[in-house]
C-alpha cells in the first residue's frame, strides 16, 4: 500500500468517526445549507461585486475579487486535476454512506469550497472585523461542513483553508500596491 493510500484509509477513518459521533437529524439539515456558502464561491464572487458598487467598500471588493481569482486558477484549475485526488465517498468501499447532497463531477483536493470561503472571509477580517468574525465563523462552518457531508478528506480542507488564507492576505498586498502605484496615495 503506497503512502497516499495509507493518507487516504487514515483520513477516511476520521470522516468515518465524524459520521458515527456527530451525525444526527439537526445536522443532516444544517450542514447541506451551510455548505451552499461555498458552492462555486458564488456567495463570496457576489459579495465581493456587491462591495465593488460603493466607494467606501470598492477596494475590498477589489481584494476578495483578486483572492477568489487566485484559489480559481490554482485550486480548482490547476490543482485538482493535476493530483486527481477521487472523492472519499468513491473511496470507502467499507461503507455505505447516504449523501446528504449531489455526487461531485470533480475532485477533491483542495476543497474549493474551503478556499473560497476563507478567502473571502480572511480579506473581510483583514479589511472590518465587524463583517469580517460573522464570514470567518461562516466560512469555518462551511469547512466543516465537507467533512460532515463525506465529500472531502481532512486535508482537502487543510490545504483549501491554508490556501485560502495565503491568497487573502496576498490579494490585499496586491491591491494596496497596485492602488499605490496608480494613485500615489496609501489605500486604507
């Protein structure tokens, strides 16, 4: 058994223990809406257009449109299909597990979901923490949620949420840079 083998029976042991401690009825319910936050990013792609429309709010707008971009290119373009990583709920042939949402076409590593959610919600508790603790409390129920839901492993979350963060505060460096380049003023 080679090394990624043995990485995905350990991490499929856990989701194993996640379902048989925690799965119940209220979180059978929960989880599959929590985790619509992250579907295609498309929560935090609207949020970020939304801050984008007022002045006070354009350049974290800019910084979350930068960061998704980011996770877009590296995480789901280039990352899942070069390492292929299939699904824990193709992999565990020991157990049958009743999906609470649709079978996914791609694959899992790293969690999109967890990439763009931190990223958004990272740039948001760098730029107002009034917003910014409600979207990371959001975005680290939606990390959970993979877990949960059986449709990530352990550290396709690790790595999305890692990712996430690093592609956050690299967006804000970015914009502040770029800004100061174009307007020769210090962005806020």
């Amino acid at each position: 058994m080679t090394f990624f083998q043995q990485l995905n029976q350990f991490e499929i042991g856990i989701l194993d223990w996640i379902q048989d401690v925690f799965q119940c009825g209220f979180l059978d319910w929960f989880f599959p809406l929590v985790t619509k936050l992250g579907d295609h990013g498309l929560f935090w792609m609207i949020l970020a257009a939304v801050l984008l429309v007022f002045k006070k709010t354009r350049a974290t707008g800019a910084m979350m449109g930068v960061a998704l971009l980011c996770g877009f290119l590296v995480g789901n373009m280039t990352l899942k299909p070069l390492i292929g990583r299939i699904r824990p709920y193709d992999a565990n042939e020991m157990r049958d597990v009743a999906l609470l949402v649709e079978r996914l076409s791609d694959f899992s590593f790293p969690s999109g979901h967890t990439l763009a959610s931190l990223e958004g919600a990272t740039v948001l508790l760098i730029r107002d923490k009034r917003l910014g603790i409600p979207a990371m409390i959001a975005a680290i129920l939606v990390a959970l949620s993979r877990l949960y839901l059986y449709v990530h492993y352990p550290t396709d979350v690790l790595v999305g949420a890692i990712l996430g963060v690093l592609f956050a505060f690299f967006a804000v460096w970015f914009v502040k840079a770029v800004w100061k380049k174009f307007t020769q003023n210090e962005l806020t």
